[in-house]
C-alpha cells in the first residue's frame, strides 16, 4: 500500500491500458494502484456514490471526494464464469464474479472476484472481506470469507 497522492495519473494509465478513465474515475483508480479501494464520497451529506459520479444523486452537492472504505461487506449476489473468452479455453476453475455490497451503505456495491474458498462454499449474504490479488501484472481487489465473529 502507499499513498495514493504519490501515484502519477501516467501510473494510472499505464496500469489500466483498457479502462477509460475519466476525471469522475481517475481517483479510483489512482486508488487501485495505491492498494487501496477508494469510492467517491458525498461531503454534504455522506452518502457513499458508485459507480462513479461527480454529483451527490441524494442532495445534488458536488462536493464528492475519493474515501477509503472499510473493506467490509457482504456477498450480494454472484455467478460463476467457466469459459475464458477463447471459446476452446475452458477454466480449471471458474472465476467467482461477485456484487459485494459493502459495509458502508446498503445497496453500495462493488464488482470484484472471490477468493480464498471453494466456490460451493459462497453463499449470499456470506460476510466477506477485502483483500489483494495479482492480476495482470498489478494488484486488484478482491474479497475473500470474513473470520467468524467480523463484519
Ligand atoms: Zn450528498
């Protein structure tokens, strides 16, 4: 983890090749490359904004700043990807595509895989956590089962 301010915008290009980045994502990303998952934050009123957006959908402030998140949340809904996008390319284990809605406001939530079980071990509503994965080259979030007794 570092400091996302110490991250360059040509970090951030150079790491997301095929994303389009905008001035409404660019500090999530800078985020990403900084290990940390960041989501735009309405200053008026708290209300948590993704995907990213650079007016308060609530009380219409644009007064919106990139937060750190607690990495909490819990498995809202998922599917299993068994096919690679080379249609002869099956995977020995489909990748886990979750909506992890997080901890920080209902109805928040954030796309990323599952990790760190079985997958006939995910459930919804199955209290997870953030962590790190390498993927591509770089690290990306992900979510792996909460230790019993957390979120
Ligand atoms: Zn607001």
């Amino acid at each position: 983890m570092r400091d996302p301010d110490s991250v360059t915008d040509a970090e951030v290009f150079a790491a997301f090749p095929g994303v389009l980045i905008d001035r409404d994502n660019v500090e999530h990303y800078r985020g990403l490359v900084a290990g940390r998952l960041l989501i735009n934050r309405c200053q008026a009123c708290g209300c948590w904004i993704y995907p990213h957006r650079p007016l308060c959908p609530k009380c219409l402030s644009w007064d919106v700043r990139p937060t750190e998140v607690s990495g909490e949340g819990h498995v809202f809904m998922f599917t299993l990807i068994h096919q690679e996008r080379d249609p002869n390319g099956l995977l020995n284990r489909p990748i886990v595509a979750a909506a992890v809605e997080l901890a920080e406001q209902p109805g928040l939530r954030y796309l990323a895989p599952v990790v760190g079980c079985e997958v006939d071990e995910i459930r919804l509503e199955m209290p997870v956590r953030l962590t790190w994965i390498e993927q591509g080259g770089r690290m990306a979030p992900a979510f792996e089962p909460a230790p019993a007794g957390e979120a």
